[in-house]
C-alpha cells in the first residue's frame, strides 16, 4: 500500500498533488446543493411547527448572514491562489493554533452532520420498508459514500452534480405545483383548501410566542452547513478566481427559490396546524393532497437530498485533514494520497470509521427525530464556530495585509462593520440555544470537544519540542 502513495513532502518535491478535475458546472452544483442541506427537508416540519411563519424571517436572516461568511471567505481565498482550504489563511493570520482548532473541528463539524446524514437516510427508506433496520441501512449508504468519494475527485464531482440536479428540480417542482394548487384553491382529502390566506393569519406568524421563534434557529442554521464547501474545492478546481466568485454570488437566489419560496408553498397548502414536526413536510404536502404517488418520489428526493450531503461532507472531512497533515497538525498518513486518483485514502478510511462508531447511537437514541436534533445541534455549534474563525481571519486580514485588500478584485460588503455584526449575530445564536431542552444538552456537552483539543495541542507542542531539543543536543 505504501509504494502507490506520496507524503506531502514528496508532494513539495513537485511528485503529485490534488488534481485540478472540478470543472465550473461541478463547483456551481456542489455550492447549490451546499445551500440545499438535510435540515430542508428533514428538519423543516419542526422549524415550521415551533416557528410558524416566521421561520420565513429565520430563513432570510440567517442566509443573509452565511452570505457575508462566504463574501469573506472569497476574498481571503481569492488574495492567495495557493490556499487550498479555508483553514490555511486562518493559520497565516491567526497562527497554527487556531488553524489545528478550526480544522479539526470543521472536520468533527462534518463526521457529525454525516451521521445525522446517513440517519436520516435509513428513517426514509423505512417510508418504503418499514421494518428495515435504521443502523444496517445508515450503514450501507455511509459505504456507498465512501466509494463515491475513493476513486477520483471527478467521480465525487459528477456524484454531487447529479444529486444537486435532483435536489434543484424537485424543489423547483414543487414550487410549481404548490403555486398551482393556490391559484386553483386545491382542497385536500382532510378538508385544508391551498391559499395564501394560511400565510397571514396572524395567529400563525409566532403560535409559539418569541422563544418559538428562536427555537427555530439551531436547524436552519445546520440547514446551511455546506454553504462553505466552495472554500474546500478551491485546490481542485479549474478557474477559482473566475467560478469561486460566482458560485458565491448566486446564493442570496437559492436562499429566496429554495428555502423561502419552498417554506411558503409547503404553509400555503397544507396550513400551519396540519404540519408535523416529526415528517418531512416535503412529503406530507403531497400525501395530504390525495398524490401519494408524487409523495414517494419526493421522499426520493429527500434520500438523495441528505446521501448528497452526506456526500459532500466525506469530501469535506477528507481534504480538511489532508490540508491539516499538510501543515504539520495532524498525521503524515492523512497526506498521503493515492498514486492513480491523487485522492487522500488515510483521510477517507479515518473518517469513514469515525462515521461508523457515530450510527451506533442508534442503539442508545432510536428516535430517528430525536438523534437527528442532538447530532444537529453539535453539527450547527461546530459550524459557527467555523464561520467566525473564518471573519476573525478575514479581520486579521485587513489589519495585517491592507494591500491585498486593496488589490482585491472581489471585497467583501461593508468589509470591517459587516463582519463584526455577523459575529455579534451567530453569538446570538448559540445563547438562544439555551432555552431549548435537546439543544442545550447538545450546548452544554460541546466544550469538552474543545478541551480534548486544547489537551492534544499541549501534548503536540511539548513533543515538538522535545524533538527539536533532542535533535540540538545530538
């Protein structure tokens, strides 16, 4: 196994690096199914149940403010073509400590929403198989993942592009039908007529008050996570100064199609109190409506929907450690790739395995609702955790290197104000979690991933330098 493989020195030496094989059509596709996460279609009936419509307004705030991460994250990719992941820039302005904590928890931040991923996955299939086992069938389609992603980074992108493609139409669809339910005033078999009018009533905008509100924070949030995964293919893809810009500016549009337009039509013919919090509302809009023909396709879709992220985040999870053993902050075996493919297998067969131990939680929590909030909830923290190591970079940034900024074809908006509302807004987010008994428990137990880290970077650096005292002393 050893003779196929190149370490990251080899790979210095000019040997072999990771290819270059992710055209336009693939990063454009992997960035809308990065907006399209699991939490749409999962976690939408419970937003929608706790929040009313005013998960509309929860949609909008945080898309806006995920935008302006990535507007960072452009710049701060696009100031330095040899960046291959978000958290090299984050090691050249805020040093290689704070690059080993995001690295490693972006990477943890995906093992995580991988396992509520192929969970997920096993609680659709049981919608045609109700006695299957949820562990064997998260099981098989965290090992179809794991193929997808072994051979090539084209094979992976081509993967990706046709799961968003799915995704995309289905959603599109839906939009259609459920505009044309409205407009000829459908009436379902339980009596609820399509109409805009279940979109206004006031009782329907908060049914549960301020705190409901709130609640529905924690799952659009993890909604989003991927949104990012454009500032994980930068090294693999043909043109980033030309195709990382416009992949970026085009998710303000998926959020408004995709997330609002979505919310509204699923509200507008099912109504509010017919909408449950434990089943995707993507496939109770039309079971509800006498289609269940169309229900079975768009639970389909739903399966793709989350083995797509499931997908991505594999991807993610794979490059972000080699881009740490890179770096020298974890294993020399995670940057070694595979002579014919050039993709990192250590990386892959580490994670895989990481997956696995996480799906036998379904030993403790059957609940598939239940695991996929708590699993959820550690995903969403891990990733703002991300997302603000990522602005406290790009402020670094245009503290020590106002020349880049200068010459940048591509700024961020507002630049310096904008980024600390946005920290001052995910701070908010995570206290709101408190008031919720799954997310604070999921809250309160996050700190020890970061005291384990805090103990392994000790343990790191006192090698370190007892090797270099070593080496002065010989």
């Amino acid at each position: 196994m050893t003779k196929s493989l190149k370490t990251p020195v080899e790979q210095s030496a000019g040997a072999q690096k990771l290819h270059r094989g992710l055209g336009k059509r693939h990063v454009q596709l992997i960035a809308i199914g990065g907006a399209i996460g699991t939490g749409l279609f999962m976690g939408t009936g419970k937003t929608i149940a706790v929040s009313g419509t005013s998960i509309i307004l929860t949609y909008l705030l945080i898309g806006f403010f995920a935008f302006m991460v990535m507007r960072a994250m452009g710049e701060l990719l696009l100031s330095k073509l040899d960046y291959r992941t978000f958290a090299d820039f984050v090691a050249d302005y805020l040093g290689d400590k704070a690059s080993y904590f995001l690295g490693w928890t972006y990477w943890m931040s995906w093992v995580v929403s991988c396992i509520a991923d192929v969970v997920v996955c096993g609680g659709y299939i049981q919608y045609w198989f109700p006695n299957s086992w949820l562990w064997l069938t998260a099981l098989s389609i965290l090992g179809l993942m794991c193929l997808c992603n072994f051979f090539s980074v084209r094979l992976f992108g081509e993967t990706e592009f046709w799961f968003a493609m799915i995704k995309v139409v289905a959603i599109v669809a839906l939009i259609i039908v459920g505009i044309g339910m409205v407009f000829v005033g459908w009436t379902s078999p339980n009596g609820v007529t399509a109409s805009v009018r279940h979109l206004t009533e006031p009782e329907v905008f908060l049914p549960n008050g301020v705190f409901g509100f709130l609640a529905g924070f924690q799952i659009a949030i993890f909604s989003f996570t991927g949104v990012e995964l454009v500032g994980t293919v930068t090294a693999e893809t043909k043109e980033p100064e030309k195709v990382l810009p416009k992949a970026i500016n085009s998710i303000p549009i998926r959020v408004i199609i995709f997330y609002v337009l979505s919310i509204m039509c699923i509200i507008a013919v099912t109504s509010w109190p017919h909408i449950s919090p434990d089943v995707s509302p993507f496939v109770t809009l039309f079971a509800l409506a006498g289609l269940p023909a169309a229900a079975a396709v768009i639970n389909f879709v739903a399966l793709t929907s989350a083995m797509s992220s499931a997908n991505s985040g594999l991807y993610a999870c794979t490059r972000m450690l080699y881009g740490l053993s890179t770096e020298k902050l974890a294993h020399s075996k995670f940057g070694q790739l595979s002579i014919k493919s050039a993709v990192p297998v250590f990386s892959l067969m580490f994670s895989v395995i990481c997956m696995i131990c996480g799906v036998f939680l379904l030993f403790i929590i059957p609940n598939v609702m239940k695991l996929f909030t708590i699993v959820t909830t550690v995903a969403a923290i891990m990733v703002i955790y991300s997302w603000c190591m990522i602005l406290l970079a790009y402020l670094a940034y245009r503290k020590k290197r106002p020349d880049l900024h200068k010459k940048s074809i591509y700024k961020m908006p507002m630049g310096i104000p904008m980024t600390w509302c946005t920290l001052i807004f995910f701070a908010f987010t995570v206290v709101i979690m408190i008031f919720d008994y799954d997310t604070r428990m999921a809250l309160y137990g996050t700190p020890v991933w970061f005291v384990v880290l805090e103990i392994l970077w000790r343990r790191r650096k006192n090698k370190q330098q007892r090797s270099a005292h070593d080496e002065i002393v010989n």
